[in-house]
C-alpha cells in the first residue's frame, strides 16, 4: 500500500512551496525591498542627479517598489488559506492521519517530530487568521488598534513559521542519510508500508 497518496504529496509540495514563497517575500521586504534602505538610495541618487525630495517623498518612492512584492505575499497568503482547508480534509484520508495515530507507542524523537508538526499546522492557522484579517482590516472596519495588535501577532508568530521550516528540512535530510532510507523520496514517489 502506498505510503503518501498523490493527493497528499501534491499538497506537502504546493504547501511547501507556497510557505517557502511567503518567507521569501518576508525576507525581501526586510531586505533588498526594505523601505527605509531603498528610500536612503533613492534620495541620494536623485540628489546627484540635482532633483532634491524630502524623507517622505522617499518613503513613497521605496513602499511604490515594494508594492508589487506585497501583492505575492497577500497571493500566496490566500494559497496558503486554501492549502490549510485542504489539509483538514485530508485529515480524513490514511495518509493524512498516519502520523497521529498510534503516538503512545512511538520513541520520544518521533512524538517530538508529531508534536512539532501539530505545532505548525496551528502556528500556520494563526498566521492564514490574522493575515486574512490583516487583508481585510477596512472591509471589517477593524479600528487602529485591533489591527496593531493582530499585527504584532502575525509578525511573531512568524519566527515560529521559519525555525520550523529550517528544523524540519534539516531533520529529513538527517533522517536520510541516518536510519531512515528514502523518508525523502517516499514523499515524492509515494513509497511503500
Ligand atoms: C523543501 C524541502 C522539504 C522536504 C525535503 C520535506 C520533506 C518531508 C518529508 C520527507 C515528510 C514526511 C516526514 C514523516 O514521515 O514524518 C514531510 C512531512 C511534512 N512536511 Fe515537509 N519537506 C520540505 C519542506 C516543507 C515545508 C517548507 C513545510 C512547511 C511548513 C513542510 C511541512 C511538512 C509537514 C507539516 C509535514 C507533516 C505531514 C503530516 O501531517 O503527516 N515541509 N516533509
Ligand atoms: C507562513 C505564513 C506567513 C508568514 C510567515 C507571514 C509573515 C508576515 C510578516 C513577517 C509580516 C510583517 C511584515 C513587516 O511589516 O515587516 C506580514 C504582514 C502581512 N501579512 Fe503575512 N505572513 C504569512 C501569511 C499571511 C497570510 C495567509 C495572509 C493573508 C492574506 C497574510 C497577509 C499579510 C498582510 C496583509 C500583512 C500586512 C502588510 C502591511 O502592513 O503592509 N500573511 N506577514
């Protein structure tokens, strides 16, 4: 009997890809896109060129570059919404709940890994919640300071996302070349019990 159903590793891959595109688009805005930076570059290469804009004039100039990135972030936040709903039905599915029965008898290392992810299924629930009512904040009429505390929230939690991502990509890549041949490749071809 195959391990992972095809529906479920097209939902590990695209979830995957989609949570690796998010903190991409974090790191950049931090980055290369970062506002106050770009703004600094900006007003000191027009400057040389004679044109002369204030900090806020910048400002506008930097958040304009960084628009169309956001956009991809709210995108994918919505992909990664769909993929959690997904992910919920599958839960009804062999492969899907394979990891969560049974976790009495499993080694600690192996209730650590289950923990770890039930931990990020609702870390990525808090995150789709608040990003959605981030995204939505005028529709909902939210007021200044619900929105800044949901905020500070979703930016928090979002340690959490990439010490995870990190963890779990060395922790397979570990389980690999140590004791469990294949763990990689059973989530791309399926595998066998
Ligand atoms: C790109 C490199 C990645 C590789 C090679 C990889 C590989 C794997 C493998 C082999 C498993 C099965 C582990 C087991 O048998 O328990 C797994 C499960 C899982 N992966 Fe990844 N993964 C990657 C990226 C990600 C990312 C970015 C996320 C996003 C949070 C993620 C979330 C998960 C989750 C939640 C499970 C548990 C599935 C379940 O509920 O049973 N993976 N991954
Ligand atoms: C893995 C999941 C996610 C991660 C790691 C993440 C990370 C972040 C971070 C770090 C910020 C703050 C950026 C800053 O001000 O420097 C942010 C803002 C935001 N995120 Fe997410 N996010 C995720 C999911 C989502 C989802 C599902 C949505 C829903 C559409 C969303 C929508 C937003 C919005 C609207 C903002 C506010 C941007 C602004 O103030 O201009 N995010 N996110």
């Amino acid at each position: 009997m195959t391990k992972w159903s095809l529906s479920f590793r097209l939902w590990h891959w695209l979830h995957a890809f989609v949570v690796l595109g998010l903190l991409g688009t974090v790191f950049l805005r931090k980055t290369f896109l970062s506002w106050r930076d770009n703004s600094e570059i900006l007003a000191a290469k027009l400057s040389s060129m004679q044109i002369e804009i204030s900090s806020e004039q910048g400002a506008t100039l930097a958040k304009a570059l960084r628009a169309p990135l956001w956009e991809w972030h709210v995108i994918l936040g919505y992909a990664l919404s769909f993929l959690i709903l997904y992910r919920l039905a599958l839960f009804f599915t062999p492969s899907g709940k394979q990891n969560y029965t049974d976790i009495r008898a499993a080694s600690l290392h192996k209730k650590m890994v289950k923990i770890g992810y039930i931990g990020i299924y609702t870390v990525l629930l808090v995150m789709a919640g608040s990003g959605l009512l981030l995204n939505f904040q005028e529709e909902l009429s939210l007021v200044k300071e619900t929105t800044k505390s949901i905020k500070e929230l979703h930016e928090a939690v979002f340690t959490l996302v990439w010490i995870f991502v990190a963890l779990h990509i060395a922790g397979v890549v570990m389980a690999e070349v140590r004791d469990e041949k294949g763990i990689v490749s059973d989530m791309i071809n399926g595998g066998k019990h």
